[in-house]
C-alpha cells in the first residue's frame, strides 16, 4: 500500500523508500504488487522482474484504503497486503501486516488536532486488533501499543530502522561543507534541529533553553524542516525572548545534503516529547554530530549511552545538557566517537530481513516452524 508515498520527505517516506528494493532483492521468492494512487508513479520500479506496479486514483483515504486496495488484492489474488504506514483494510481474504511508526496519539494525545485524536483513538485499535502482524519500530512502541490497545503483544514485532552507512559518514571535504554552508546559509557555528516544527516536537522548550544559554555560546539555533498547523504558537517564543538573529530556518534539507549539514553542526538538539524511534538520531550519530535527546520513549534505546539525555519537560535541564556537550570537548569526543561506533548496529539490510520473516510466517505455505512466534524469535 503506497498512498502515502509523495508525501513529504519525512521518517515514513525515509523508511519505505529505503526498505522496498531490498525487500524486492532480498525476498526474491516473492513477488510484489506495489498499489499506488497516482499513475504518475508507475515505472518507480520497472527493473525490479518480482514487481509489478498498479494504481488506482479513487480520491480520499478511507475509500483508497478500505475499497481500492481490497479490489486489487482480490483482482491479483494476494496473500498478504502490508503497508509500510498504519493502516489496513478490514474486508479482505489476504493477510495484513502493516508499521506503527509511533504510538503518540495514546501518550500525548494533547498535541493533536480535536479530529485527529478521534480518528486515532477509534481506528488505530482497530488496525492493531485486525491485522495479522504488525511492525513496531521500537520496544518502547510496542510496550506503548499493547498497554493502550490491549492487542496481543505475540503479533507485534519490534523492529528498528535503519540508516544508509554509504550516505551517513562524517563528511571531512572542505569544498563539499563550503558548497553545503553556502547553499542553506548556514552559520559558521550552530545547533541543528530538523523535523517537522509542530508542538509534539517541542520546540518551544528547546527555543526557552536556548535563550538561556545564548550569551554562553556563539552558536545560532538552526531549525530546518517543515512548518505545520501548531507552528505559530511554538515560534511565538523566539520572539517572546527576542531569538530572531540567533535562530534561523533553511527550510527542508535535501537528503544528499544532510551528512554535511549533520557534520558542520556542533550539536544535533532534538528534545522531543516523543519519538517512536528517531531516524535523525542514528544519522546525526553516523556523522560524528553529539546529540542531546529526551530521556523518554525510544531515545535512550537508540542511543544506548551514546548521547546526552534529558528531561523533554525541563528547559533548564535542555539548557544544561546542550551548554556542557558545546563547552566540554572531552566530553563531545567521547559522545562523537561512540555515535559513531553505535549507527553501526542499525542497517536497512538487517530491517528488511527480519521484515522478510514476518512475510513468510505470514505465507499460505507457512509451516508451524515459521510460525509467527518463529518469527519473533529471528528479532532478538
């Protein structure tokens, strides 16, 4: 299920472009029918000989999702619909599978949308109940899901992200950091956020703990990503502390571009009130950029004590943590080197087979030796 697949470059997008070919190279014995919305998108895989790509333009989410999908799984005789977003259809003869990219719609429901709490609270327990498996991309989502769905934890698989080690390097080349600088307008020394700028992100604590060490640092607070609706309220602070020429927006940065944007920056600042797992996390860690994080859902599982981890709730704790990782060069090589050393132990090849697991305990022929709790196993 590929509606989601011109969205915004963000983790979803980031995740399903970087699993797909090697599901298609690894899996081989399987053979892929790729669901689009658009036509447009037709050919996006044409050299791959086990995919075959169709689309379907009915408008809307809830009929692309719960008619369009169940058509052509009848139409093309499937045996398993998965789809690397959260949903899934409820009529349909093949099995379902599907990602839950997060859970925080259960843990701060108070950052969304009147509408999409209610959309969240009545569906997304029933996707968990109806599916046959699903992927959760950290043990701290998983935990989240059962506790507020009351699914049965045996049919949930934690399985963590990945990043591409051949893009996500420390970038050392002069002129490659020159052009980057240049082409964003990156100050010469500054503290990198990136992501969607909504309140779930917190920004505005990260803008307050700014403000508190400002006269402490050179550094300009760079904030690259885009802007949603709960945007304005979080920005009302840069101007409530007078921020506007230490802080700046780039706007989104290109993929190819982020190593050198990870390695110019002296600090990767990203204080989130939830994170489901944090693809950014692993990439600032891969560039040799220290990280400052919250100390809350699953941060502390990716960084494995390789970053600094505070309180998401306590700007002054922010504050602190960011002012000793800038001023405490010791302590940044120490973070930087062993960053580096743990992005080592997330890959997109690891991620796609133990996906690849899941499919097959899924299968028609599945034996009880592939069985789902089979499959759990190949997890650990």
């Amino acid at each position: 299920m590929l509606r989601h697949y011109e969205q915004q470059e963000g983790g979803v997008k980031v995740y399903t472009k970087r699993l797909l070919p090697l599901l298609f190279s690894y899996g081989t014995q399987h053979h892929y029918v790729l669901i689009y919305q658009n036509s447009k998108l037709l050919g996006t895989y044409a050299n791959y000989p086990n995919v075959e790509e169709v689309a379907v333009g009915i408008p809307g989410t809830v009929p692309w999702d719960q008619i369009a999908v169940p058509w052509i799984a009848r139409k093309k005789r499937l045996d398993l619909i998965f789809n690397p977003k959260f949903t899934v259809p409820f009529f349909t003869r093949a099995k379902t599978m599907f990602v839950l990219h997060g859970s925080e719609w259960f843990v701060i429901p108070e950052h969304f949308l009147r509408h999409d709490r209610w959309y969240f609270n009545a569906f997304v327990p029933l996707y968990c109940r109806h599916a046959d498996a699903f992927i959760a991309v950290s043990h701290a989502v998983k935990a989240d899901v059962v506790e507020h769905t009351g699914v049965d934890p045996r049919k949930v698989f934690p399985i963590h992200n990945g990043f591409d080690p051949g893009l996500f390097q420390p970038v050392r080349d002069p002129e490659r950091l020159r052009a980057v600088r240049e082409k964003y307008k990156l100050p010469e020394r500054f503290i990198l956020w990136c992501g969607q700028i909504e309140s779930r992100k917190n920004v505005a604590r990260l803008l307050r703990a700014f403000a508190q060490i400002k006269d402490a640092v050179p550094h300009t607070l760079v904030l690259a990503g885009e802007q949603r609706w709960s945007t304005q309220a979080e920005l009302q602070v840069m101007q409530e502390l007078n921020l506007g020429d230490r802080v700046y927006f780039p706007g989104w940065i290109d993929h190819g571009d982020l190593p050198a944007v990870y390695s110019l920056a002296a600090l990767f600042a990203f204080p989130s009130l939830y994170e489901g797992f944090g693809i950014p996390l692993i990439e600032a860690m891969a560039c040799g950029c220290p990280i400052v994080t919250a100390n809350t859902c699953a941060p502390p599982e990716v960084l494995d004590g390789s970053g600094c981890l505070v309180d998401p709730l306590k700007v002054e704790e922010i504050a602190a943590g960011m002012k000793k990782v800038l001023l405490d060069p010791e302590l940044r090589a120490g973070m930087i080197e062993r960053g580096i050393e743990r992005a080592k132990a997330f890959g997109w090849e690891q991620c796609a087979r133990q996906v690849l697991a899941v499919f097959d305990a899924l299968a028609p022929s599945a034996t009880p030796a592939t069985s789902l709790a089979t499959a759990e196993r190949s997890q650990r």
